[in-house]
C-alpha cells in the first residue's frame, strides 16, 4: 500500500495583545501615537511570564525584549504600512540632560528628555517606578518623553522641557497637553527626612509635596515588649514615616511652566500598589522589568 500524507492546516499565530494605558487629552490628537505599557501582554518568559518587559535585565533575553517592544509600537498605532515606526531611547542617568531629535541617533544618547517635531519618529522612555511624562504641542505638532526620577524631578526636567519646546517649536504653554503617567505614588514613596529640607530650599510648595504617614510595619508596634520604656502606655512616640509625592511635584511643574491645569492628565496607577498590573522597582526589590512611554507624530 502507498503512503498517504495528511493534509495539515497552517495555523496563523497571532501576537499577544497588550494591555496599554493612553492618556485622555492625548487621544484627541489624530496624529498622534503614544501610550504607557504595562506589565502585561508580552513574550518575555522573566518576571513572572508572558510579560511586556521592555527594558533590558539579567533576567530576560533581548529577543524578548527586541519582539515586545514591536508588540507595544503596533498597540499603540505607531506604525508606518507594515512596518513599525523607529524608536529613540537614551540611556537614563537621572538627570536634566533633554536631547532635541532632528534625525534617528548615529550614537547612543544619555540623558532623560527627548523632544522633536520630526514625524515618523517614536520618542521613548522606561520605568519601573520613576514618573513618565509625555508632552504634545497640538498646535505645533511637537512632542516630548520625560523620565522623572525624584534626581530629575528635583532637577525640574519637565518644567525644563516645555521651556525647550518654546526654544526649539516656539510652543505655547497653553497648547501644550501633558500626560503623567503610571508611577511610584505618595503611598507609597518612602523617603529619609533629610529630603524635605533639601527640597524646602528649591520649591515654595515643598508642604504640598511631603506627608508623614503612619508606619503600620514599625517595629514598635509589632514587638511592643522589646520596647517597653517607663512611659505610660499610649505616651511613645508615633511610628510616622516622610513620604515624597513625584507625581504631584511634576504637575506642579507643568503648572509653573505655563500648562493649564485642564490640559494635564493624570494617571491613578501606582506602580508599587499594582505589582499585578505594573512593574514596581521598589515594590519588587529591583528584580523586575520595565515599563515603557512612548509619543510620535505619526503625519
């Protein structure tokens, strides 16, 4: 008898389907491409599995991270007939450095701010706890990506760049839309007390900025008999812990920098809070991926 071949169907796989974040006021602007990954949606086989990590880690290989960023540029339809639209990134170092994009890098950059009016192009910046912010001049047709560390928020990094978008675009604060995206809150930001003296001396609304909030963890309060002193019960002092708003310290930049208040997006996520959804550098002890924000002038 003679063999006979089964006939086999080919089957198309698809690529996963990230979930993103997009911020309202930015999606308003038809030509425009942006969006705030999460954690969720991609290729990498690290930090926790089918993970959209796009940043580089010991943990994951760079296949993964090369096919995740292309899964997250297609999500956010920055894409260019078939093929996705090339990216810039930098290499963060906490600072106020902001590069101005007239052409796809020959070197790798440094710095945490990108700006540009050139169309095609996707300016990026990565995250795992830092604030990302996004800037769209929808009269001028430019744009901006901010890495805003409590280093690069001190520095004023985004009130730095809107006033680079009015060297370089001539854009108007008052049509600028700005984003802030997932990041570490006030919740959940712990910092040393020393901050908020260095802080006082830099910014008028230093008050709005901190918070002393009550340290549930304290060992005090888990093992009272360890601290047994001759005071009354009741007369010990408080556990309080300092804690640091970035969020509201980049908004109170963009404000001072001329942005309306009803121009600013806000996002509510924070990413030690939703270590299901996000990825948390301090939550996660430094073994987890990173996020990405991205913004293009698609036409």
């Amino acid at each position: 008898m003679g063999r006979t071949s089964a006939k086999t169907k080919s089957v198309r796989v698809r690529p996963p389907r990230p979930e993103i974040v997009q911020a309202e006021n930015l999606r308003t602007l038809p030509w425009l491409a942006h969006g705030f990954s999460t954690r969720l949606g991609g290729v990498s086989k690290a930090h926790g599995g089918k993970t959209l990590n796009l940043g580089i880690t010991d943990e994951d290989t760079r296949e993964a991270v090369q096919e995740n960023r292309r899964i997250f540029l297609r999500a956010i339809n920055a894409v260019q007939g078939r093929a996705v639209m090339p990216y810039v990134s930098a290499k963060q170092v906490h600072s106020a450095v902001i590069h101005h994009i007239t052409a796809i890098p020959e070197k790798p950059l440094t710095g945490d701010g990108l700006i540009t009016n050139l169309p095609g192009v996707v300016l990026t910046v990565r995250t795992a706890d830092c604030i990302p912010v996004l800037l769209a001049d929808r009269k001028r047709k430019a744009v901006g990506a901010f890495h805003a560390g409590w280093r690069g928020t001190f520095a004023r990094i985004v009130e730095k760049g809107v006033g680079e978008m009015r060297a370089k675009f001539e854009s108007e604060p008052k049509d600028i839309f700005a984003a802030i995206g997932p990041g570490i809150h006030r919740c959940c930001y712990e910092v040393e007390e020393e901050f908020k003296q260095k802080w006082s001396a830099q910014f008028a609304y230093v008050d709005d900025l901190f918070e002393e909030v009550f340290d549930s963890n304290a060992l005090h309060l888990k093992f009272p008999l360890l601290f047994l002193t001759q005071r009354a019960p009741g007369h010990g002092a408080p556990a309080m812990k300092l804690h640091l708003d970035l969020i509201e310290a980049n908004r109170r930049q963009l404000l001072d920098a001329g942005v309306p208040a009803k121009n600013i997006w806000v996002s509510d996520l924070c990413t030690s809070c939703r270590t299901d959804l996000l990825f948390s550098h301090r939550a996660e002890r430094g073994k987890t991926g990173r996020m990405m924000a991205a913004i293009g002038i698609i036409s």
